[in-house]
C-alpha cells in the first residue's frame, strides 16, 4: 500500500483557486479537491487567504468510483451536483468512469 507517489504535476499554490472553491475550503464544506494530476505531497501545506491547510492524502481515483459522500468533501451535494459543476469549468470534457484523477484531502492546521 505504501507505493511511491509519480512526481508532481503542478504545485500545491494551483490546489485551489476557483473563488467559489476557495470559499468552500474557507467556511469548511471543502476538505478535497480532485485534479488531472498531483498538485500536493502529503505534509505539504496549503495556504489561503492566511489560513493554513495540510494535505493528509493523495490517491488516484476513477469518475466511476466517486461516491456522494466523496462529492460532499467536494462541497457538493451529490455525484450529480460536482459533475455538473466541473462540466460547466471545462467545456467539452467527456464524463468518463475509468477517467482518474488524483484526491488531495486537506484539514486546516
């Protein structure tokens, strides 16, 4: 279980910056955020707006795996609601089962 991470595609200051994400993560509805690749090593610490959040884990993950409970810690209601929220950010994006992201869980410090 303990598999090396691959190297970081982007750096954890990229985690989140959509206003509306950031928000989420400010007044507690957002505890993870899903990307294409890995912004975040576990430890690393994410700062926003003078708050301090460490990342605690990071793993790959499928659209098809998702569950309402992993769209809550997205600050979404449901599957459904995060689905349409990250269609309507990237326009054209096919909804695919097998397509994997990577899964940053993160807590304030």
């Amino acid at each position: 279980m303990n598999t090396p991470l691959p190297p970081k595609t982007c750096s954890i200051d990229r985690l989140v910056t959509k206003e509306e994400d950031v928000q989420r993560v400010l007044n507690g509805t957002k505890t993870a955020t899903r990307r294409n690749g890995r912004y975040a090593d576990p430890g690393e610490i994410m700062e926003l707006q003078g708050k301090r959040y460490e990342v605690y884990a990071v793993y790959e993950q499928t659209l098809g795996e998702l569950t309402d409970a992993d769209a809550q810690t997205e600050g979404f209601a449901n599957v459904e609601e995060y689905k349409q929220y990250i269609l309507s950010l990237h326009a054209g994006m096919p909804w695919l089962p097998q397509m994997k992201m990577w899964v940053h869980q993160f807590r304030l410090v």
